[in-house]
C-alpha cells in the first residue's frame, strides 16, 4: 500500500518549543515509520522559513514548502495535516485543511477554547482525524487497563490522583513562553499538562459522572526570564496554578462500582523535593494500585525520566509488589518523547491500510471526537472557577 502523505506544520528552525522535533519527525523519520507514512510537505509562518526548517533537519529536498493554510489545504497529495503550533493557531492552521476534507492530527489542546473546538468541527467528519491525547495508548496505561480488566483489585470504590505539571520555576517564565500565563491563549499547565493527565485518568476509570472544582491562582505575578536565567521583568498571570476536582464517576464499567469518586489535585511547579512528581492510587474491593513517577503529569517523555513504577497491595494477603510494564521493543528506539506519539501513528496506520472501517477493539486511537468532549469537560471546569468565561 502507498505510504500516507503527511504534511508537517509547525516544525521550525526557530521554535520556541521542540515538540513537532521532539515526538513526531523521529517516528516519521524512522524505518518504522517510513513503512506507514512519507514526509511531503511543511507548513510555517512563511515558505521562506518552511525552507530554514528544510535545511536545518537536512529533510529531503522534493518536500515542498507552504507559508499558507490554504495552499496546503489544495494540495492534492496531501493525506494527513499534522498541526503542531501554539495553540491559539490551531483553528487557523488546521481549519482550511479540515473544510478541504482533509484529515488532520491536532495537538492536544484542540483550540484554545471549547467554543473555537465546536466551530471548528461542526457538521465536519471527525472519526478519520486524530487529536493529540496519546497518554492513553501508552504501555503503562494499557498495563493499567489490563491490571484492572483482570480483577485482580476488584471493584473501584475510589481513586485519587496528585501530580505536579512543570520543571519551570514556580514564580518564573521564560521570555519565549510568557504565554503560559495568557489563559485566552490557551497553551498553559492546565490545559496541557492536567488536560493529558485527565485524559487518560478517563481511559482507565471512564468520564465523570459530575464533578465539582476549585482553581486558584497562588503567584499571579511571575518573573519573566532571559535565557541566562536573569529576571528580566514582571508580569500578571490570569491562568490557574492550583486545581482540585472531584466527584462521582459514571457508572457503566464492569470494574468500577456505582459512586465510585474519583479526586485530582494538581498544581504547576516542582513537587515537595525528595517526592514523587505524580501519585495515582486506585483503591478496589480486593486490593489496591499505586502508580508513582518522578516527575511531570506522566504523558510526555520528560515524565519518563526515572522509574515509573506500578506498585499493588493485595488485602487479602496483605502483601504489596510491583507489577511490570515496559515500552514495546519497537518504541526503544525512539526517544521518550516520540513513544506514545509514534504508538498514535501506529494505530492510525493500521485502521487506514484495513480499510478505514470500523476500528479494531484495542487499536483505538483519539479522534477529534474525543478532543471535542474534552474541551466541553474543561469548559464546565472554567466555568465554575469563572461563571463569566
């Protein structure tokens, strides 16, 4: 079968954040990769600095370069437009290509509001598009699915989650992602970092049944940063930093029992020194799981760096032991970042060259129905921090 034509936008020469770099060329790039899809096209600001970003990846020279949405969106061989700017350009990258009838993998967080995501996807075909939640088809996420799927703890009575969302200082920004503290950007911790962290809290437990929160914003006036590390200036954030949530899960699972309540606390910044940087405890009927990780929201390779450990209790026996997981061979050769991005395109591929018919059970992937749905549960989440937003 003929690779899929993938269209790459946001990768720059110049960019102030390395994720399109970082998780998506090395699998698009791999033997693996280049098995399922061929690199045809850039996107940038402007075909002069798709051409920079040509150079810099010493990227193969017959790739042609777009500086215009529209441009790409006409663009016959084009399969697949792969969006990977800051989030507030989502909707303008994405939509030509999107109203073109072309299927798009937009990353995490959709837009930058639930009302953009509905304008953007209304009366649009979204089951052949994908959105960027790859949390939920890593390896440890499946081996959690799987723990639970066996019985082995039982029926869910409850599960509380605490995570910590940034290696970035906690009353600074640097100069190149002030932005962060913009929530009408939309690319900040909470969207991104509890936005991935709830999505595949979600996978495994299921949706809210309802919930209630709390935000606060504890240091609304951040340094701004040079590169040095010197403080440059002072700025007003208007973007949370503290999040609660808790409530009742939806019942519907065989393995989760009805009110089984589910609480998350997040907050952007290092964790207590010496600590685990997340902490995820199921509790059933029969025993209980205990996930822990160094540091971030466990979805990008950045969480991965140290031990991510999945520990059990057995009350029966009163005994406690950590379960294994591991990447698949395949994804090891890839770097950390590129892992559940690459497992993402995996599955893609594997639902294109079937056929495109109904997805296999187990190779699901997130579609833009998904994003859709998450963007509504924040949009509940803002509104009650802010009935006005």
């Amino acid at each position: 079968m003929a690779p899929i034509r993938v269209a790459l936008v946001g990768l720059s020469a110049s960019a102030k954040t390395s994720w399109a770099a970082d998780a998506h060329l090395p699998y698009l790039l791999s033997e693996r990769g280049r098995s399922h899809y061929k690199l045809v096209a850039l996107l940038n600001s402007s075909v002069k600095a798709a051409q920079a970003t040509q150079q810099e990846y010493k990227l193969d020279p017959s790739i042609k370069t777009y500086g215009d949405p529209d441009d790409l969106a006409a663009d016959p061989n084009v399969d697949l437009v792969v969006v990977n700017t800051r989030v507030d350009v989502h909707f303008s990258t994405a939509e030509p290509s999107i109203r073109a009838g072309k299927p798009v993998y937009i990353e995490w967080p959709l837009t930058e509001n639930f009302q953009r995501a509905l304008e953007l996807t209304k009366s649009r075909g979204l089951s052949n598009s994908i959105v960027g939640l790859q949390g939920r088809v890593t390896p440890l996420i499946l081996r959690i699915k799987q723990i639970l799927a066996e019985g082995a703890i039982g029926q869910v009575y409850n599960s509380e989650v605490k995570a910590y969302g940034t290696l970035l200082e906690r009353d600074a920004l640097p100069e190149s992602l002030l932005y962060f503290a913009d929530r009408k950007v939309g690319g900040h911790p909470i969207n991104i970092h509890y936005g991935h962290m709830i999505d595949y809290v979600h996978e495994v437990l299921g949706d809210w049944e309802d919930f209630q929160s709390k935000m606060q914003i504890q240091r609304p006036i951040l340094n701004a940063t040079a590169p040095d590390g010197s403080v440059t200036r002072t700025i007003k954030s208007d973007v949370p930093d503290f999040i609660t949530v808790h409530g009742t899960l939806k019942p519907g699972k065989t393995d989760i029992s009805a009110g089984a309540l589910l609480s998350v606390t997040f907050r952007a910044g290092q964790a207590l020194k010496g600590q685990p940087g997340f902490t995820w405890t199921i509790n059933g009927s029969k025993g209980e799981l205990v996930i822990t990780a160094p540091g971030l929201y466990l979805m990008s390779g950045d969480s991965y760096d140290g031990p991510v450990k999945i520990y059990f209790h057995d009350h029966e026996s009163d005994e406690m032991k950590e379960l294994e997981w591991d990447w698949e061979g395949w994804q090891k050769e890839l770097g950390l970042r590129a892992r559940s991005t690459a497992a993402v395109y995996e599955r893609y591929a594997r639902w294109i060259e079937s056929g495109k018919g109904e997805v296999q059970q187990r190779y699901e992937f997130p579609t833009l129905e998904d994003g859709v749905r998450l963007m509504k549960e924040f949009d509940k989440l803002y509104r009650q921090h802010d009935p006005n937003w």
